[in-house]
C-alpha cells in the first residue's frame, strides 16, 4: 500500500481527463487560493478573482506573455463545491500537448500535482461526503457494465449511508432504554426482560441483510470466470464471438483450430464476465494441443459457471458425458448444456443425459444467428442466484464495508445473547456501543489514517 501523505488545503491540480486526443481537456485545482493563483497565468486575471461560484469565464492561459491555448474556467467558491474548497477548473482543447503544457503552468506557479484521490478525500473531511459515497466513486470509474454502474450509484446517491444511519438508529435507541435501566432498575437481581430487544433483533436481521449483498455486489464489481468448453467444432468460438458481438476468435471446420485460451470482458444480462474460449476436449498427438486441452480443464475447475457446448446435430457423445460426469463430482460449479447449431436440426432436441445435467441448465441455441444467446445471458445470471438479489435495495460496495458489518452483527447478536442468559446490563452495553463504532468506520465517522490511505491511495489522480 502506498503511504500517501495529504495537505488540506494546499492548491494541488491534475489533469482530469484522458491524455489523448480528444476536443476537449480538463484540469481541476482546488485549495485556498487557487483561483487567485491561476488567474496569474488567465488573460483576464480581475474577471476571474470576481467571478461568483458556479459561474464560467472565458479567456486564455498565458505564460511569459505566450499564448498557450484558448479556455473557458468554471469557477467554485467554498463551500459549495466538490471538494467543500474553492476550485476551478479549466477547460482546454483536447490534445495532449496543450492539456500537458497548461497543467506544467499551473505547477510552475504555485500548485503542486494531487495525490491519488485528494479530490475525493478533501471533499471527505470537509463533510461533503462520506466514506461509502467516496468508495463508490471509484466504482462508478471501475465499473465494465451498466447494472454495475447502476449499482455504485445507488451508493453514491446515500443508499448504503441512508441504511446505516437507520440502522444505527435502532441501536442508539435502544442503548438508551438500557441506560435508563440502568439509572433506575426496577429488579436488580434479573435483566431478562428488562428491555425492549425488538429493534435489536431487527438491527441484527438489517446486517444480516447487508453482509449477504456482497457476494452478490462483488460479482458485479470483479466479474465473474465464464468457461466456454466443449469437443472440437461444436462452436464455442462462434459463440465467443456472438457474446463479443466481434470477431476476436478464429472460426473454422478444422478441427483444433483453437490451441489455446483467449478470454474477453462481456456482459450477461448487465453481469460482468471475463469469458474464456478454450481449446477443443479431443485426445490428440500435437502437443501443443494436447497442451491446450489440459488448460481447459484447468480452466474449467477454477471456474464461477462452465458453459459446455454441444453439436445438436451430433448429440452426446462418450468424450461429453466423460467431462460432464467429471464436472459435476469434481468441479463444484454451475454448468450449462448449451446445444448449439440447432439451425441444423429443426425443432428436435437429441436425448439429453438429465441425470447430469438437469432441464433447467440446458439451452437450445444458434452462435451463428445469435438465437438463444439472450436466454443463455439471463440463465448464467440465474445460475449464479443473482436474480433475487437485484431488488435488494442497500447493499455493500467493499470488502471493508462487509468487515465492518460483520463486527457489527456479532456483537449484536452478542448484546441479545448476554440479555437472554442474565449477564449485567453493561455488557450489552458495551457490545452495542462497539456495534456502533464499527458502524461508524463504514461512514468514516470513526476511522483511522491507515484505513483512509488504503481507500484513497485506489483512486486515480484527478479524483
């Protein structure tokens, strides 16, 4: 982890935008004084010391009296901006010389290039954000589909904090209807019953709830190993193909064409996948095949979902059912029989081995016309017991945040236990309080340096 050291404050700037051309470039500063100073190098510098928050000017970044480029600058004034600091940012033509050449300006004047995130964390300890807002920044730029995108912004837009906030409200209420029991005890000999548990209990089920989302956000967020296997020829570069929507796989009728893996990024149904084509399952003398088919195994043990393709117009063969058995007793992940060419045969399905393969994980489809292919996207998703977790509502966006959870939900369920077998009030004190403190390390209420370089430091600079 890199130690990053941040100055609140300090006018920093960085090139917010990609370095390549394009029509427009974006150079962000924040900091005390950081107006003041690029109006230094502005051919309009008393405008833009003037100029109110929220509002653009027009002019040119000069140097030494040279021109550099034509820009506009939109102005922020504290604390009504991002970062809760004043800002501005120049927008500039696109190519990388004139962004480069504007940026080193600013660095020559005054400013000093931002850390990995400074943006983000000023915007953090100058209370315009919270921890699980600022995580989700990082997941919308991270983010290889739409559902995953949609997903951190439902975090960014107070989704997660809304739940935690709300959350922590049952504890809090029900922590001072144990401090008044405390004060005034009506029987000091027992504490069963003493109190109210009912928003505990449902504070426990809440994080319950939220621990569970991971598993299901971090698919979305990492992507899941989707194995295409099969014999040789039944089409699983087509099918490759078809998913890319391009043509990134060698297609062709001769057997072994494909020696080796390739693997792309798609999307099933809005799930990320890196997708794997493989070798064709064959006994062969080549040895560099032979290679390739030892890979696909490999490949297909350390799979999340094996997609195994068969020629509908040749059916089951002993090669297919060998590896469908051996899938099944060893692998421990989903599969699907996908029976492909189906354009060949009509409307009849060979006779399937449905004591490996159930009803359910078959799909009947054509890599070359594309039929079939959405329904297998939507059964990947089923098969990976994401369809009823997409109306979850709040949910987790980081290994962190499911950590925190999860300290929280055993020392509540350690609070309702303490209660049930008569130990002293306190204790079901302390564990609520604890509860809350590693809920407030979610929000960055309670938090240390090392947990906030290890969130930032991730970010890209500009951000």
């Amino acid at each position: 982890m890199e130690n990053i050291s941040y100055t609140p404050e300090e006018p920093i700037a960085a090139i917010a935008t990609a370095l390549s051309p394009s029509a427009l470039g974006i150079i962000r500063t924040s900091g005390k004084g950081c107006i003041e100073l690029v109006s230094k190098l502005f051919s309009r510098p008393q405008a833009l010391c003037e100029a109110k928050g929220n509002t653009i000017v027009y002019g040119w970044i000069i140097e030494n009296e040279k021109k550099i480029d034509e820009v506009l600058i939109s102005v922020f004034r504290s604390p009504k901006s991002s970062t809760g600091e004043d800002m501005a940012e120049i927008t500039c033509h696109g190519g990388p010389v004139v962004v480069t050449s504007i940026f080193n300006a600013l660095l020559r004047n005054g400013f000093r290039t931002a850390e990995r995130g400074e943006f983000t964390f000023r915007s953090y300890i100058n209370g315009k954000t919270d921890l699980t807002k600022a995580e989700a920044v990082k997941e919308i730029i991270d983010s290889r589909t739409d559902t995953s995108r949609s997903r951190a912004v439902g975090r960014l837009a107070g989704s997660l904090f809304t739940e935690i906030d709300s959350v922590k409200k049952l504890i809090i209420d029900t922590l001072a209807a144990v401090e008044v029991e405390i004060e005034y005890p009506e029987d000091e000999e027992t504490i069963a019953d003493a109190y109210d548990t009912s928003d505990l209990e449902e504070a426990k089920n809440r994080l319950k709830s939220l621990s569970d989302s991971w598993k299901t956000e971090k698919l979305y967020q990492d992507g899941v190993r989707v194995v295409l296997c099969g014999k040789t020829n039944a089409g699983k570069s087509s099918l490759f193909n078809a998913l890319l929507k391009e043509e990134r796989a060698i297609v062709s009728d001769i057997e072994g064409t494909t020696r080796d893996w390739i693997e792309s990024w798609v999307s099933f149904d809005g799930v990320p996948a890196r997708l794997f084509d493989t070798a064709g399952l064959r006994e062969t003398d080549d040895v560099i095949e032979a290679r390739g088919v030892e890979m696909t195994r490999e490949l297909s043990s350390d799979a999340d979902i094996i997609l195994y393709l068969v020629d509908s117009f040749s059916g089951l063969s002993a090669e297919d059912e060998a590896f469908l058995k051996t899938a099944k007793e060893k692998y421990a992940v989903p599969l699907i029989l996908i029976w492909n060419k189906i354009d060949k045969l009509g409307s009849d399905l060979p006779n399937a081995t449905t004591d490996l393969v159930s009803e359910d994980s078959q799909v009947r489809l054509c890599a070359k016309t594309g039929f079939g292919i959405d329904l297998l996207s939507h059964l990947v998703k089923e098969k990976l017991s994401l369809l009823s977790t997409l109306d979850r509502g709040a949910a987790l966006g980081s290994e962190r945040q499911k950590k925190c959870v999860e300290e929280a939900f055993e020392r509540i369920t350690h609070a309702l236990k303490a209660t049930k077998e008569g130990y002293a009030l306190d204790a079901a004190v302390q564990d609520m309080e604890d509860a809350l403190d590693s809920l407030g390390e979610i929000t960055g209420e309670v938090t240390s340096e090392d947990v906030l370089d290890s969130i930032f430091s991730h970010f890209c600079v500009g951000k």
